[in-house]
C-alpha cells in the first residue's frame, strides 16, 4: 500500500506528463472564500511559431496570460492551490487526475479515463487560430499604459483590453475570409486611429498570430497622439508600424490590404470607406459612431411615421438607415457585407459593426440589386444626399477592384 500523500502523487504526476510529453491540460479551481483568484488554467497552444506553455489567470476584476514552462507550472500548483483554490484536475493523453481539498483540509485523489490523442495536442490546420493577446508577448500594453512593468493589464484598463481582445478575435477571420492569411504581406491603414490601442491589436494580430509581416498606418488628426504612438511602436519595436497626422478626408490611400475606421465621426466613416473602395481593399471594416447626416433629412413614410414621432427613436431610425445605405454602397460596389455588434453595448452604445470582404469575382447581379435597394431606401424615406454615394459620384476609381492574392 503507498504511503504517499494524495498531494505528493498529484505532483509527480504532473511532473512526469510534462516531462514525457503526455501532459495536455492542468485546471486549477474551486476558488476560496475573498480570494481574487477564480480558476488557473495551464495547457498547450499553438502559435505561428511553434507550441509552447501557457498560464491563464482568471480573477474576479481581470484575465491575465502569461508563457510558461514546467517549473512555472509546478509552482503554480504548488503556490494556489491550498491557498487561493481548492482542486486541481490534470488532463494527460493517459489518464485524467483529479486533485481536491474538502472544507476540513483534507485531500482525496482519483483517477479517470485519459484523453484521446486526437484532443491530446493542438494540431495545426489551415484556419486561422484565434487566441488572446498575452500581456507578456505585447511590449506595446506597457508603452501605452494598458499594463504595468509587471506585465500585468492594470485594474482600471481591464475593459479596454477585453476590447482589445474582441477585436482581434473578429479581425482574424474576417482576413482570412479575404485571402488575406496566405500573404506575405499585409498593408493596414487605420483611419482615426486615437489613442492607438486597436491599431497596435491589429498589428500584433497580423504580426504574431498571423505570421505576416502587418505594415500598418495609424492615420491620426491629433498631432500629440501621433506622437505618443509612434514612440510607443519605437519602444516596442513595433516594425512595420507607424503613425501619420492628417485628416482622413486628406489622406490618400493609393493601395491597401485592409482599411480599418473605428468611431470615426459622421461622415469621416463616409470618407474611410471611400478610400478603402478607391483603393481596393480586399477588406474593409468600419465601427460607425456619431450619425449626424441623415437625422435632419429623415421623411419617414406616413405609414412609418409613429417610429420618427418621438425624437429618440427618428435618432435610431437615422443610425440604422444611415449604416444600412453604406452596406448597400459596399454591395453595389463589389463587396460582400455584414453587420453586426462589436462589443457589449454596455462598453459603449457605438457598437455596430460594418464588415465588407471584396468579392473575388464580380457579381453584376448583386451590385445592381444592391444599388437598387439604396435608391428605394433613399426615396422612402425622403433622403436627398448620402456622403458616401457623394464621393463615389465625383471620383473615378484610383485602382480597379482587386482579387485578392495568393
């Protein structure tokens, strides 16, 4: 009969699946009474590069990922459970370990059925692998203040780098629905690029996750802002990254692989995804904020008319035409279109977004359906000018549309 303690076995165990390659998944859990720490998660993810370690912190007021290696991994054992936790649970292609403390202390160890090989190891394919920002990979969270020296994301920017962590999440596979994955090159411009946060994301998205090499340009009118950032991307050596002062409506966009406009205001929308059409962008996304344009020419039709009686709701009614009439202009102009919310609309009430992949073979059809629609939506609804079709009237194409490339 053993003599070993549950403890001790629990951690030879998780000793010996890292050593030998067997181990997959180690969950740590059952969270104490005030205690910040909620669950640990430690397992083996893919990356552009390779596999590696990794450490998932949840806590109460923030998420936390870090690399790791063995030792880091038996030290978290060690160190949280007890302490902070009360259970661990190993996966490993052999056997499952089950690890837990009850309320007296006392521990109690089984064991169940391991995993099959095939959920053992993450197995690369050809689809794009969509993973958080490890703070620890993302020099640019300290030079722009989102984390600490310690790496860790601060309490009050936890909000913004769930944010940050959307987005990546939605851009990834919106470049590989526009062929954009397989490239050696990716060029981004970013038009009103504030503070930075999400262009740095994109870029880190392109870079890391993606394994291409991202050119990005911030396009910024606040000249102390494109200065912060670009010392932010020199500190981090950020290659491939830079910002620029100007106004979108100012800025030419010659060629572009993705055009990016996050709460651009009214009709600066408008001007972005003029210059990510004229430029052939095989992908084009737009975060629309402050609609202004269409509210003061809204007509609804007589039978509509009670949704425009109340000033709030001919508020939501003008968003909503306004985004709708730019998806149409997308159609009619070679894309492929969708809608859809970006964030909790608890972060912020600007929360749709237009995402617009270009066709890779032209669909007349389509186009001219998708124009029809946009002059019956104007007509019905009294609408005498739409700045996006404004600028498409005036301006003959600088490129034709471009199939994206192998």
């Amino acid at each position: 009969m053993s003599t070993t303690s549950p403890r001790a076995e629990f951690l030879q165990q998780l000793r010996s699946a890292l050593a030998d390659g067997s181990f997959v998944r180690l969950v740590l859990g059952k969270p104490r009474t005030g205690q910040p720490l909620i669950k640990l998660t430690a397992e083996l993810v893919a990356t552009a590069r390779g596999t590696r370690l990794q450490l998932h912190f949840r806590e109460r007021q923030r998420d936390l990922t870090k690399p790791a290696d063995a030792s880091i991994i038996v030290a978290a054992f060690t160190e949280h459970v007890g302490t902070a936790l009360g259970s661990a649970h190993l996966y490993t292609t052999t056997g499952l370990w089950q690890f837990e403390l009850n309320k007296k202390g006392e521990a109690r160890l089984t064991r169940g059925r391991g995993l099959a090989p095939a959920a053992a190891a993450p197995v690369p394919h050809d689809r794009v692998k969509v993973r958080a920002i490890a703070p620890t990979d993302a020099p640019w969270l300290r030079a722009l203040g989102l984390a600490g020296e310690d790496g860790c994301i601060r309490a009050d920017a936890t909000d913004k780098f769930r944010q940050i962590n959307r987005y990546v999440e939605l851009l990834l596979p919106l470049c590989e629905q526009a062929g954009l994955a397989g490239r050696q090159t990716v060029r981004v411009f970013d038009m009103g690029a504030g503070k930075g946060y999400l262009t740095f994301a994109a870029w880190h998205a392109i870079s890391h996750t993606l394994g291409r090499r991202a050119e990005v340009t911030g396009v910024e009118a606040r000249p102390e802002l494109v200065e912060l950032c670009n010392a932010a991307a020199l500190a981090s050596r950020c290659e491939g990254l830079g910002f620029v002062s100007g106004r979108i409506v100012d800025t030419a966009v010659p060629s572009a692989d993705v055009l990016i406009a996050l709460h651009a205001c009214d009709t600066a929308t408008d001007e972005a995804l003029f210059r990510g059409i004229r430029a052939g962008a095989a992908l084009i996304v737009a975060a629309p904020c402050c609609h202004q344009e269409i509210r003061p020419q809204l007509r609804a039709p007589a039978e509509l008319a009670s949704l425009a009686r109340h000033g709030i709701f001919a508020e939501r009614l003008s968003d909503m035409l306004t985004d709708s009439l730019r998806a149409l202009l997308l159609e009619a102009n070679g894309y492929s279109v969708k809608v859809f919310e970006f964030i909790d609309a608890d972060h912020t009430p600007k929360n749709t977004m237009i995402a617009a992949v270009r066709r890779t073979h032209p669909d007349a059809t389509a186009a001219a359906k998708a124009q029809a629609e946009f002059d019956a939506l104007k007509t019905r609804f009294g609408i005498s000018h739409q700045h996006l079709e404004t600028l498409l009237a005036c301006v003959a194409p600088e490129v034709a549309p471009a199939a994206p490339q192998a």
